[in-house]
C-alpha cells in the first residue's frame, strides 16, 4: 500500500531534549515536506526536500533541523526543542517537477513540549 | 505572498443537504489547488486535485471548480451525510515554490441527522 509513515504518532517531552520525528514514504517520491498545524493559523511549511542531500527551508524553518540521506526518508529533528514547538506535525511527499502531483500526507505526530 | 481563505470557518447543515465551500487565493500564478478531508486526530485525506488548466473535478459526490483569474475555488458536497463531518482544507501549489502547499484554515462542517 502506498503511504506515508511518521513515527511517533504521539510525543510528549520537555524543553531542551533532542527529538527526531522519522517520515518514510515507499512511493519513490522526489519531493518531501514538513508542516506544522496550529489553531487559527493552519497548516505552514518548515522544510522541504525536492532530492537526495537537498533541503530548502520553508516559511517557519526556526528550531529545526532536517536531513536526506536516502530517498524514502525524511527526518525532522528538534535540537532543543521548546514550548512554543507544541504543535501537529505532517509530513507529505509527492513527485516533483513541473506542472501538478498530488500530494499525500502522513497521519500526523502530535508534540507537547512542557 | 500568498494568502489562501476559507469561508466559512464552521458550517453546520441537516442530512441530505448540498452544500458549498469556498476558497479564495491572492495570486492567481498557480499550478494547481488541492481539497482535503481531515477528521478529528487524523491526517489529510487528498479529495481532488484541480490543475491549474482545469475548471473542475469531479468524484462521486463531489465537485470542485477552480476560477483561476478571480482567485477562486469551490467543493460542492451532493445530499451530504453525517459521514462527511470533518474539516475541509483547500491548498494552493504556487509556481516558483517547489512544490510547496499554501493552506487555507479550512472548513468545519458538521452534517446533523
């Protein structure tokens, strides 16, 4: 089945330790993304990668960190994570290129920083 | 910058009804727009993908039209049913932004027996 997987699903932590939230996708997709979900301000894009060892940053790219070592995986790191993080994270993939590739998107980690 | 808006935030409607949602954009330089389903807890479900040279999609029971030059799209939802109480969320691919979704705040229906 084609799908995005991200582990955990839920995470509560306490400021300043390191996490990592993994994303893997088994569609051979190009591109990959983070975004966080916030009430009232819905869903904003933290970094993408359109490749292999390349990764941009988004529109709120501030406390994390992400890396792409291999293809089907996309992993988002939090240094020091901080209250302010607490929030639904998603990770999405799709082909990458010219012209429209739908979009698919994982279940979801939710984050509580205390 | 991009700004994606839909109206309203919450709508609550009885079994059977049709009903539309709306989504408006600021610029009108996209590749396509997007409507999800999210359900309580879940992730998004992707319901039509309207490309930017389309005017519509359809599939089973819904539609979505695209008005690129007035920064406009609708999902319209045919007899709707309980089932389909959720939040809606239309997304934007703008052009020279990768492949980078702008959203909406999104829809909440409610479809009451």
């Amino acid at each position: 089945e084609a799908q995005v997987t991200q582990n955990p699903r839920y995470l509560i932590t306490v400021t300043g330790k390191k996490l990592t939230v993994t994303c893997s996708q088994n569609m051979n997709h190009e591109y990959m993304s983070w975004y966080r979900q916030d009430p009232g301000l819905g869903l904003r894009q933290i970094y993408y990668s359109m490749n292999v060892e390349v990764t941009d940053k988004g529109d709120v790219p501030e406390g994390y960190k992400v890396s792409r070592k291999e293809k089907r995986n996309f992993p988002l790191i939090l240094e020091s994570p901080s209250p302010n993080q607490t929030s639904l994270y998603f990770c999405a993939s799709s082909l990458q290129g010219q012209g429209g590739y739908e979009q698919y998107f994982g279940p979801g980690t939710r984050l509580t920083v205390t | 910058k991009q700004e994606v808006t839909q109206i309203p935030a919450a709508l609550s409607v009885p079994e059977g009804e049709n009903l539309v949602l709306n989504c408006s954009f600021t610029d009108s330089a996209i590749y396509n727009l997007q409507w999800f389903r999210q359900d309580p807890g879940k992730g998004l479900t992707s319901l039509l993908l309207i490309q930017s040279s389309q005017r519509e999609q359809t599939s089973g029971r819904l539609n979505a039209s695209l008005d690129k030059s007035s920064g406009r799209s609708t999902l319209y939802i045919a007899a709707s049913q309980p089932g389909d109480s959720a939040t809606y969320l239309c997304a934007v691919r703008i052009t020279g932004g990768g492949n980078k979704l702008t959203f909406g705040t999104g829809t909440q229906l409610k479809v009451e027996l």
